[in-house]
C-alpha cells in the first residue's frame, strides 16, 4: 500500500462504506448504460449540452439540488450543516476518431471520449446516487457538493470558469479520479504530492522578407531560423531551468514555406512545456520569451511568442491522500491500492487545489491479462467495472472527510 504519514480519520464507519457499495451495485448497470450512452454522444469542450442534461436529470432524480453552469456543466449539492466536500468530474470528449467496433462506439464523425471522461461522469453520478441515499436516511454528516465541469481538454479549462462562478464557495476539500489503463481494473493508483505535471502551449511565429536560396545573406532566412528555435529552445530550458523541475519542451506543430528554393516570409512551430514543479512553472514563461528572441536574433527575422500558462500540476494534499487510502483499503483491500508516478499529463483539476486542499486518484481501467491502452487514442478501451469502483470511493471519500472533521 502506498505510504502515508496520515492517521486513519475518525468516524464514517467501516460498515456505512459497506452500505454504499451496496447502493452503487444497485445500479451498476444503469451507471453502465449512461457510460455508453455518453460515449455515443460525445460532446466536445463547450458543447457538453446533452451531457449535461442527462447529468442533471440524474443527479435531479436522486434528491440533489442541480443549478446548471452558465455555458455547460452543473453543480448539484445535497445536505445540511457547515461541513462541505466537493467531488469533481470533467464532460468533455476529445476531436479523435473512435477506432472501436464496439456497438456503443461514438456516432460523431472525428469525436471520441478517449480520455475517459464519460467514465469519470458516470462514476461521479453512481457516487451521487449512493451519498442521496445515505442524506435520505440521516446518514449524511454535512454537504456534498458535485461539480459536473466542462472543457477540460482545453486551455483556460473548464475548471477555471467554475471556480468564478463560486463552484468552491465554502468547500472545505475537493475529489477527483481519472482513468489509468496501466492500472488493472479493480485497483486504484495513489500518490501524496504531485501526480500529474503542470502543462503549457507555446507557438513561435516568424516574420521576414522572404527571398531567393541562392541568396540567403540578402534576406532573412526564416526557416533556418525556425528551424534553430526548434532545436536551441528545449536545449536552453535544459541549461535555465533547474533540471531537478523535469521540464520537457515537445514540439508538434512545424511549418514554413511552400517550395525548396523559396526562403519563406513567414513560419510557425507550436508545441507543449511540461513542468513537474511548481515554482519552475511560474518563472518559465519569462526564460521562454527570452531564449526564443535571442536565437533569432542574428538571421535578420522577427518573433512574435505566443505562451499560454494552461494548467498547474495537481499537487495531492497529504491529508486528502490518506483519506483516499483510508477508503480504498476498506473498500478494495489493501493489495490492491497501489503508488503511481507522477505524470508528464496535464490536468486542469490542478485549479482547485491550488485553491483548497484535494486529491486525485487513479482509476484503473485494464482488463486483467488484456492490452494496455493510451489515452487520447481512438481505441481507447476500459472495463466498464471501473465505474462502479470509481463510485464507491468517490462518494466513501466524501463522507469519510466529512465525518472526520
């Protein structure tokens, strides 16, 4: 079992945990079926329209209070008195084209849920039936408040948009999961600290005159020089930024010109910084901004930079793991929570914790004995006994930190 400094939290007995997977395998199956039926409709960032009606209509139907965000998404809240724990689940699907043969296979052309964001969603209503029965009962020692977000999968996300419109009023601690395919299903992966690295987009964009390649000295030759930021700027961050920040400059995105004797007048590269560390995260940009103008300076061109600070890392509080721990090994059994490295991964659950304490866990996903699947790739597949898994902890979480308080 992954290690932890954090005594066992008082209260929320081993039997009420029990009771709420009795709950979630009530309705196992329906949580299914809403996994699939979300997966054939996938909705992109922003768009999250029938997603979130069917959220609400569930959430609704089990006794929550649903107020719909002002684009898309929702947050629902049930119970009374000052404790309150947020649980968080992102909507969105990614433009991939679904590669599956499977029958619930997305309908979309060129849209796919291959994060497995309708996993996390259906897991986070299982939770919701499970915590709205336990309110019905008396069996709920404060509030509970669920934050069904929208457009993870791009930057400035989803989770920043919530938190303006007061989604973190009041909340004392926050919760979420996130699939892992390398994780077999039944099991769920744990880390105190960071789990996930801080992601950022950069483009670089070239202007010059453009000329003739058998005359280079009497232009700028941009594509030598967009070539040279290709190359110089991920071996400058290596030698500014302090190694121990794991920072990893990618580039994905490369082009100028349109003929091989053409100097072009204008190019363009795109790519991703991620970062592991916080404080390195804060002063990158600047080192960015400088490295790239002080490549191109000899080679007569012009750089216009385009740095977008997309998402912090997700930096586990201790506290929260514990109590991740605490209910994993009631509810699954100790062998089978296991300690995960941290990500190269980006997650805009990052903004919350950044504001309150929280924690992040990892889902597993992979069919003992079956492949490994990748994320972000049109044959991304999971067994659907996740979702259940995900339910019971999401929601034994949420009222093992409310009784503990």
């Amino acid at each position: 079992m992954p290690a932890t400094n954090e005594p066992r939290p008082a209260g929320a007995s081993d039997e009420v945990l029990g009771e709420i997977g009795h709950v979630v395998d009530k309705h196992e199956e329906d949580l299914v079926e809403l996994r699939r039926d979300l997966h054939r409709h996938p909705e992109l960032s922003w768009h999250e329209r029938r997603t979130t009606d069917r959220v609400i209509e569930a959430v609704t139907r089990a006794g929550w209070r649903v107020q719909p965000a002002t684009r898309s998404g929702a947050v629902a809240e049930i119970g009374d008195g000052d404790g309150l724990v947020a649980l968080r689940a992102d909507l969105d699907a990614l433009p991939v084209q679904d590669r599956t043969d499977d029958p619930w296979a997305s309908r979309v052309p060129g849209v796919a849920h291959a994060c497995g964001h309708d996993v996390h969603t259906a897991s986070l209503v299982g939770a919701a039936y499970a915590l709205g029965e336990l309110h019905q009962r008396g069996a709920l020692p404060g509030r509970v408040r669920l934050l069904f977000q929208p457009a993870e999968e791009v930057m400035p996300g989803g989770a920043q948009h919530l938190i303006t419109e007061g989604a973190l009023d009041g909340v004392e601690r926050i919760f979420a999961l996130h699939c892992e395919p390398s994780v077999d299903v039944g099991r769920i992966g744990i880390r105190s600290g960071a789990i996930t690295s801080a992601a950022d987009r950069i483009e670089v964009r070239l202007e010059g005159t453009g000329g003739h390649t058998s005359r280079p000295h009497l232009t700028g030759d941009l594509t030598f020089a967009l070539a040279k930021v290709t190359s110089e700027l991920p071996a400058v961050l290596s030698r500014r930024m302090d190694p121990r920040s794991g920072v990893s400059m990618v580039w994905g995105l490369l082009r100028a010109g349109s003929a091989p004797n053409v100097i072009p007048g204008q190019g363009i590269a795109a790519g991703t910084v991620r970062i592991l560390d916080t404080v390195a995260w804060e002063s990158c940009e600047a080192v960015v901004r400088e490295a790239v103008l002080d490549i191109v300076r000899p080679y007569g061109v012009t750089a216009s930079i385009d740095y977008l600070q997309g998402v912090p890392p997700v930096v586990n509080d201790p506290t929260a793991t514990g109590v991740i721990t605490d209910v994993g090994t009631v509810m699954l059994g100790e062998h089978r929570l296991v300690e995960v490295p941290q990500s190269l991964g980006g997650e805009d659950f990052g903004w919350y914790v950044d504001q309150i304490p929280g924690a992040m866990f990892r889902l597993g996903t992979r069919t003992p004995g079956g492949p490994t699947y990748d994320l972000h790739q049109g044959d991304l597949r999971v067994d659907e006994q996740a979702i259940a898994v995900g339910a019971r902890i999401l929601a034994g979480v949420a009222l093992r930190s409310l009784a503990a308080r």
